[in-house]
C-alpha cells in the first residue's frame, strides 16, 4: 500500500514540475523581442509532390486570419499554399516558429526560395517547424505549400518571428511536458516489471497488468509529442509504429486488470470482451507488420481497422467498465469508488476527444487525453496498493488463524495422551486403594486412641487420593448419562448454596443475577462438578470482602455465563496455561479440577476462556448451546 501511495505522489510531482513550465515559456516570451503573424492568405492547388517554386501572382487567393473561419478545401485539391509577410524585428539572429501545423507533407519558402522540406511516409500530420532567418529576409513574403488529406487547413498555434535562440528554447520547454509525463511513466513500468519477478503467482498478473498499461500509457504520450517528430523527424516511422503498438497492448491488459480486481464481471461479459481484444490485437499487430512489408501499400485499411474500428472498440470498452465499476460501487467497493473517480475523468476526457476526432473527420489534434490518464492511472496504482495491504491482512489473519489451529491440535494431542494414561493408572489404583482402605477400617475399630488417630488420618489421604482417581476417569472420560434440560438459576442455586458458606469463611460473598427462563441440555451432574470448579477457584483467590458475582444471559441461541471476582487475578503467562495437564499456580494443587471443567464444558459443545488482572480480578466466561425452544 505504501508503494503505491509513493508512486502516486512520485506522478503528482512530476505533474505539478511540467505544469511550472509553461510558467517559464511566458517568461522567455515576455523578455523577448518578437511578433507574431495574424494574417495570410490560401491558394488551393493540385499539386501532390513537393514543387520546386511558389505559384505565380494570382487574385483568387483567399484571405483568413488567426481565429478566423477556415475556408474548407475544394474537393478536387490536394494541397494548399499559404502565403504570409515576414514581420521586420531587431534581431542578429532572427528565426520563425510555426506552431502546430498540420500536413503530410510540407515545403516552406522564403522570398520565393524553398528553406525546409518534410515528407512523411507516416500517419503524423502534426509539424512545429522551427528555422533560422536571414536578416535580408525580413519584410519579404513567406510561402507555406502543404498537402493534407483534411478538409481544411489548420494552424492551431501560433506563427512567431523572434531571435532564434529564444524560439528554440521555447518549442524545447514547451514540449518538455510530454516527455518527461511519458518518461515518468516508462520507468515507472520498468520499476514494476522488475519487481515483478520476485513476486508470487497470485499477484503477478495483476501487477503486470498494470505495469503495461502504465508502459503504453508512457509510450504513448512519449510518441505523440510533437518534439521527436521535429528533432528527431528521420525515426518518424517507428514513433508511429511504437504508438500503435502500445494502443494495441494498452486496450487488453486494462481490460485484464479490472478483470482480475472486480471479477469477470455479468455472465462472463469482462472476460469475453478481453478475450476479444487479445484477438483483435494481435490482428491489428500482423496487419501492421504486413503493411509495412507492402510499403505501406495497405495503409487505408490499416487505418480503417487501427483507428476507426479500434475507437470504437474502446467506446464500448469505456462504457462497459463505467457501468460494471459503478455497478460495484453501488454495492460498496471501495476499490471500485476509487475506480470510478480515476476512471470518470479519463472516460469523460477521452470519450470527448474521441467523439470531437470522429466529427471532425480526423482534423482533432489530441491532446487533454494524457492528463485525464494520469488522474486514471495514479486510482489504479492506489486501487493495486489496497489490493496488496488487503490481501496483506488476510494473510496474517489466516497465520493467526493457522496457529491458533495448530496450538488446539496440539492440545488435543496431548488431552488425548493423557486420558488414555490417566484411564488406564485409574482403573489399576483404584482396586488397591479401595482394599487398603477396608483393612484400615477393621483397624480402626480394635485400635488404641492414639493410634486412631493416625488411622484416621491415614484413611482422610486415602480418601483424598481416591478423589484425584476420580478427577482423572472424569478427565479421561466424562460420562454424562442421560441428558435433561436444565435451568440454569436453578441450578445456580444449588451451587450457591454448596459453596456460599465456603465464601463466607473466606470473608467474601456470591451473588447470582440469572434470568428464570434460560435452559440447556446436559447432566445436571456434571454441570454442577464443572462450575463448582470455577466459581471455588473464585473464592480461593478473594482477599477480605471479596465478591464472586455470576449472571447469564442469552444471546443469538448461545448461552452466556460469567464468573467474576475481584480477588487476586492472575498473570499473561498464567492465563495462557490454564487448562494445562497438572498445571496449577495453588502451593498443592494438581490442576485436575480445572482440567475435568475444561473437559465436562468441551463435551457439552461449549467453550471457556479467562480474562484477567492482577490485583484487579478474573472473569471466567463459559459458552454453551442454549436448549431448543
């Protein structure tokens, strides 16, 4: 969990670094001496390569402005000139930036000589085309010659004329954005690549899940920024291979990943379409390969099935997972709240982009999309930390639960030991002790006084030892003979008044607070023996005015019976033996009493447990079936 919250925050701080540097631009902006061209004028053409002049003076250039309507181009044309004025500045070094304009290919020419050519074999039309100028060119005409498979021509940015050097360092810190936004996230996915080898099969496929969908999302906004295609324009190619690929990975795994966070999702409808983009991915994948086998020869059907009918798959993914996230949250995962919140915004983001992409034909330049997938992105590193810290806790509580196990086997083990022991020493003892003790008897009567009363005291130790027998066929076997309803108060009374004078001349008190009306079943017997057991070891531990105060009450079909003093109270270690064989904190007690009421509670189907502290007081809590009504 703690990972997860590092990773996030790790985002939220490169998020809040890249947001700073628009900051930075406006300054350089400001300091610097430039102008900005607001006007030119549009010439459609027919030309479809790159042509090694500007047209000739012609009247049906058609004039436009920055912010202005954009006349739409004829059917029958290809490509458009562009044809603006080189505002003069004081400048050693005079440059021009032409931001975000879109074509395929691009030629610029000044004072009627070509000074930059591009042609792309590639699905980017997107160029920021930076260039030096000669001072002998300002105030002349600038020529722009485009050809576009839009219905328009857009320049959605600006067209500067400043000193090269602050230009420069405006396109560089203005496309930083991207790139570090796209790093952050590469090797964030390396990070949890690699930590993934060490972990277990139960968590490995979600975090690798996880870890390509922060990978594709890396290399995604990596390979969409404008400032590889400008600096680095000879690897074009493969950005946009590299970008198609990672969409291709990216639509699969997020849809594995909630798969294996929320489930399968109704009738299997999750899996299915999983399944579904796994397939449609590797297709798409081979088509790639193979168009560009063909030498591109394929492209408008790869763009039909890459583009068109993969955005349309990830609408319907997009609404699937909303409504099956929504779904869960109304059922009060937490997970899925977290889910909804991170997803939301992304979903709105990009179901706008994609819907404005469509309607303009292809014209929409994406471009929110990366900041609604880093909102996204960071929910799915929290819900992945949640998932670790939960399963983290069952974990421990199945140890817990594990090693409680063990300690109860182990008990049984030993209870089971030690009752085939204790039967069989019983049974042989018992016959000599009961013959010794008749000859005592006959001796007694034809003894001397004095001599009687060592008899007497020899027969009161036999008789003692005889009850320790007793104790251990109880232990080893409790037999219960026929069971009967008992209630509980009236029982109690009996047990009162057995031990109330015991309590008295311990200088304490009992006192009884149990309803008329709660039953068991069991051996009025046995019941008796067990917590008469309890509640002496009570009053043995009371000091001066001590009480021994016992209630019951009924709760969902269990019965409820507390034993509380306020003597003495007993220790960790102590409480932790309790039960023991011939464990005792008595100077000559054998631990048999409490042994044979552990053993007579367990064989009624209940169950007891002590809490207690020193100098404070015990309570003996005993569970058992409450009778049927």
């Amino acid at each position: 969990m703690r990972s997860g919250w590092r990773i996030a925050v790790f985002l939220i701080i490169v998020i809040a670094f890249s947001q700073a540097l628009p900051g930075l631009v406006f300054a350089t902006e400001e300091t610097a001496a430039r102008a900005a061209i607001k006007e030119w004028r549009i010439l459609w053409s027919e030309t479809r390569g790159v042509p090694d002049s500007v047209p000739a003076h012609r009247d049906d250039w058609l004039a436009t402005s920055a912010g202005g309507s954009t006349p739409s181009k004829p059917h029958a044309k290809a490509s458009a000139w562009i044809q603006m004025k080189i505002p003069e500045i004081s400048s050693a070094s005079p440059g021009i930036l032409i931001d975000k304009l879109h074509g395929q290919q691009v030629a610029v020419y000044a004072d009627h000589e070509k000074i930059y050519e591009s042609t792309r074999t590639y699905n980017y039309e997107l160029n920021y085309i930076l260039l030096p100028l000669h001072q002998d060119l300002l105030g002349k005409d600038l020529y722009i010659w485009l050809e576009t498979a839009r219905d328009h021509v857009t320049m959605e940015g600006k067209i500067l004329v400043g000193n090269y050097h602050d230009l420069l360092n405006q396109f560089v810190k203005s496309n930083l954005v991207d790139i570090i936004l796209g790093s952050a996230f590469i090797f964030i996915a390396l990070v949890m690549l690699i930590c993934a080898v060490f972990l277990n099969r139960k968590y490995l496929i979600t975090v690798l899940a996880l870890s390509f969908i922060i990978l594709s999302v890396g290399i995604l906004v990596f390979t969409y920024s404008p400032f590889l295609y400008t600096i680095f324009a000879e690897y074009g190619n493969l950005y946009t291979q590299l970008y198609d690929i990672s969409l291709f990975i990216l639509l699969p795994s997020f849809s594995l990943f909630f798969e294996k966070i929320f489930g399968p999702g109704w009738r299997g409808v999750l899996r299915k379409l999983r399944r579904f983009q796994v397939f449609y991915s590797l297709f798409c994948g081979l088509f790639l390969i193979f168009n560009q086998w063909a030498s591109n020869q394929w492209f408008d059907l790869y763009y039909f099935f890459s583009v068109q009918v993969l955005g349309f798959v990830m609408i319907v993914q997009f609404v699937l997972l909303v409504g099956s996230s929504m779904y869960y949250a109304i059922k009060g995962n937490k997970d899925a709240v977290i889910f909804n919140v991170g997803f939301a915004v992304f979903a709105i983001v990009g179901l706008g982009e994609l819907l404005q992409f469509f309607l303009t034909r292809g014209s929409y330049n994406l471009f929110l999309w990366k900041w609604g997938i880093v909102s996204f992105i960071i929910a799915l590193i929290v819900i992945l930390g949640r998932h670790f810290a939960k399963n983290h806790e069952q974990m421990l509580q199945y140890s817990k639960e594990l090693e409680m196990f063990n300690n109860e086997l182990q008990r049984s083990e030993k209870m089971e030991i030690i009752s085939e022991l204790a039967a069989s020493v019983a049974h042989e003892v018992r016959n000599p002790l009961q013959v010794t003790r008749g000859f005592l008897q006959l001796l007694t009567g034809k003894a001397q006084s004095t001599e009687r009363e060592y008899l007497d005291l020899a027969l009161v130790e036999l008789d003692r030892a005889s009850g320790i027998i007793t104790d251990f066929l109880t232990f080893a076997k409790p037999e219960f003979g026929k069971d009967t309803v008992l209630r509980i108060s009236e029982e109690f009374k009996h047990i009162e008044g057995i031990l109330g004078p015991l309590a008295h001349l311990q200088g304490g008190r009992i006192t009884v607070d149990i309803p008329e009306d709660i039953t068991i079943r069991g051996n009025s017997s046995k019941f008796k023996q067990a917590f008469i057991n309890i509640v002496k070891n009570s009053i043995e531990a009371l000091g001066d005015e001590g009480l021994v105060h016992i209630r019951c009450y009924r709760q969902q079909g269990q019965v409820f019976i507390h034993v509380v003093d306020n003597g003495e109270g007993m220790g960790p270690d102590v409480l932790a033996r309790l039960g023991e064989p011939y464990f005792s904190n008595k100077t000559k007690g054998t631990g048999l009493g409490l042994m044979v009421t552990f053993r007579i509670i367990e064989a009624m189907g209940g169950d007891i447990y002590f809490t207690s502290k020193q100098g404070v007081g015990t309570d003996a809590v005993i569970t058992l079936p409450a009778a049927c009504e």
